[in-house]
C-alpha cells in the first residue's frame, strides 16, 4: 500500500525485499543489509552501508515507515513515555511506552482514529480517517526503538500490545502483517507470547485469527455483562452479541491454548455494581479467562464518571468470590494524557486553533 506515492520497506517481508533487490539487479546480500538497517528504524538515507547509486534508486519508490516521533511527553508520576508520531502523510497517531522491571512494552496504534464509536472512548470522536499499513505499525516499534537506544543502548521494546488508537480487527491484512512481520527471525524476532492484541469483539475476525497461527493474547473489551448494558456504551453491541464473543473467545483459547483477558472499564452507574460483578462472573465462570478491571479514564468531551474507589473494590472484590481472575490495571501517565487517542485530539485542536 502506497503512502503519499512511496511503499514501505517496513512493510515488506525479507523475501520481498530481495525481490526488490534483484529488481534492481544488485546483488542478492544488500536485501540484508537493507533489512538489517530498517530494524535499526534507519531511513533510506541513513543506509550508509549500500552504495550511494542504490539508495538512490530505493528512494525513488521507497522509504522505511515514515512514522517519526514529532513529541516525547514524560509522566512524572511513572516513567511513562508518550509519544506523538507524525506519518508520511502527515496524519498524527500515537504511542504509550511503559516501563517495567522486566521489559518495555509498547502500545501501538493500528488506524489514524477508530469508526468503533465507543462512548466512553477519545479515539473515536472524529471517526476513521485511515487503517495503518503494516509497516506503519512496525515503524511505531522502529522509532521507539531507536528512540529509548539512544539513552540506554541495551534497551528496546519487549512486549507490545495493540491498544492504542483503532480497532486491530477493523484492519485485519495490515495488522496479521504487522503480527507476522514482528515476527520474522531477520526482522525484530519478538515473540507471539510478548504480544497482545485488543478488540472490542467483531466476532468473524476473532475467529480468523485464530485460525491465522500467531498466538498473540486476545484481549477483548467486554466492559458490560450482558447486551442490554454493552449496547449503552459500545456500538458494536449492537451486530454481535457477549454469547457470540464468549463462544469465538473459546475457540480462540482451545486453538492457540492461550488464555483471553476481558478488559472491563468501570463507568459510575452504568456497569458496577454488584449484581452486575455477579452476572459477569456467571457468564465467565470456568473458562480460561481473566478480568482486567479499569477504572475508566476520565475523557473531557464524554459525560461519563469515573466511580468512586469503594465501587471499584467492590466490584473487584466480588468477582474474587465468584473466583474469577482478576486484577485491577495500573492506570498509568494519567499526566501526559495516557488514555486512547487523548493526545492525537488534543494536538488536531492546538493546529486548528493557531
Ligand atoms: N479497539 C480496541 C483497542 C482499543 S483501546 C478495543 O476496543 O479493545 C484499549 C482499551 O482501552 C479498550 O479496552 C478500550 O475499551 C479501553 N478504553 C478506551 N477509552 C477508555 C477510557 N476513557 N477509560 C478506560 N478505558 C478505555
């Protein structure tokens, strides 16, 4: 897919970048030196180790990912970095690096906005304005690597979740091609274990991943315990139903022996209380599965409260009773916007205003 008339080498697979070599009938072991340099996050320019006459004819048709962190915020409270990335195209998009004792993860993005429409959610204010390319994504990986190397050159991305703006499944090609392309042994070689994926459950496509070989945790945005509640606050509730979900989540978890994460934003009057901690852990009951409880980020443009830490502990609480598996997920960068698409909007306003 071309971005602003260029392909990206980000998004090619290590076969097709030798394509691209004997096309231009250089030798067969610039394709990995090329590919060993867009691992590196280098853009064509940078790729000091080929003749200058190839780089040359690679920029013609191609640069590596064009995603370029324009803006780096970092959270006082938890180390947190955000980043606001620019694309080829100039679209905006952004990223979540939190820090662990055990690693990096990073929180990609997969579309420029989300056409999801959750209410409680800033990335889908504005609709979708595109899907990511393959290599786009990979490029957000790219420039956070090159990004953090610079302080500590032995740090790196080791887990990431596809979490931040857009609906990974709404983009399916791209993102299976990201899944794939993270993968490659000559590529960034992280692991489908070190990589999870949320949707907010477009029941066919769960299925097709499944079925895809790439072991990723699914994580699914339930955030209600039956349809009723799910369509108030999620669209998409509206073309598949939680039974639906919960019967493609089993399959998903008997094909790859994986256990899925529900995610469950906790909104003030609306799906915490205790009969609805009772009925999620009825329907959740004996499955391989874990409840991944959040109270909800609070979004300026919604109507929509946070509940009260009583709430929350009861609603958590309650679902330890029911001995469903539950954690309570660390709200992070809470001052540097952390929460989807927070950032992205807030710079469109700042451009719009000047
Ligand atoms: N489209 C995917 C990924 C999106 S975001 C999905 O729906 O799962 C990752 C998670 O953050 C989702 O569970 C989403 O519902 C949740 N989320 C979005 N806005 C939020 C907010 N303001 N507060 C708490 N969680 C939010």
């Amino acid at each position: 897919m071309e971005i602003n008339g260029k392909l990206l080498l980000a998004g090619l697979f290590a076969d097709e970048i030798a394509g691209v070599i004997e096309a231009l009938g250089e030798k067969a072991y610039r394709a990995k030196q090329i590919q060993q340099a867009v691992n590196k996050g280098c853009e064509v320019e940078e790729m000091l180790s080929l003749p200058g006459k190839i780089r040359e004819s690679l920029s013609h048709r191609y640069i590596t990912s064009g995603v370029k962190i324009d803006k780096c915020y970092v959270s006082a409270l938890d180390c947190t970095e955000k980043y606001l990335y620019s694309l080829y195209d100039g679209n905006l998009i952004e990223c979540v690096l939190m820090k662990y004792k055990y690693g990096s993860t990073l929180c990609v993005s997969t579309q420029v906005g989300c056409r999801m429409g959750c209410r409680f959610c800033a990335s889908t204010l504005d609709g979708c304005v595109r899907n990511l390319t393959g290599g786009e994504i990979l490029g957000q990986v790219l420039a956070a690597n090159r990004h953090i190397g610079e302080k500590d050159p032995n740090d790196k991305v080791h887990n990431i979740v596809l979490m931040g703006s857009g609906e990974p499944l709404d983009n399916y090609d791209e993102v299976v091609r990201f899944l794939r392309l993270v993968n490659q042994k000559d590529g960034l070689n992280i692991s489908s274990r070190n990589i999870s994926m949320s949707t907010c459950g477009i029941v066919p496509k769960m299925y097709s991943l499944a079925d895809e070989d790439i072991p990723v945790t699914l994580c699914v945005s339930l955030h209600a315990p039956n349809d009723e509640i799910r369509k108030q606050i999620m669209p998409i509730a509206n073309a598949y139903s939680i039974k639906d979900i919960i019967k493609a989540c089993r399959y998903y978890i008997r094909k790859t022996g994986r256990r899925v994460i529900f995610e469950y934003a906790l909104v003030d009057g609306v799906n915490c209380s205790p009969a609805n901690a009772a009925e999620l852990a009825s329907i959740l009951r004996g499955m391989q599965c874990h409840v991944n409880v959040i109270p909800l980020n609070s979004v300026k443009e919604r109507n929509l409260n946070t509940p009260a830490e009583t709430t929350t502990n009861k609603f958590i609480d309650a679902l330890k009773n029911e001995h469903i598996s539950v954690t309570r997920r660390r709200e992070m960068g809470d001052d540097i916007q952390g929460a989807c698409g927070q950032l992205r909007r807030s710079h469109i306003r700042e451009d719009k205003s000047r």
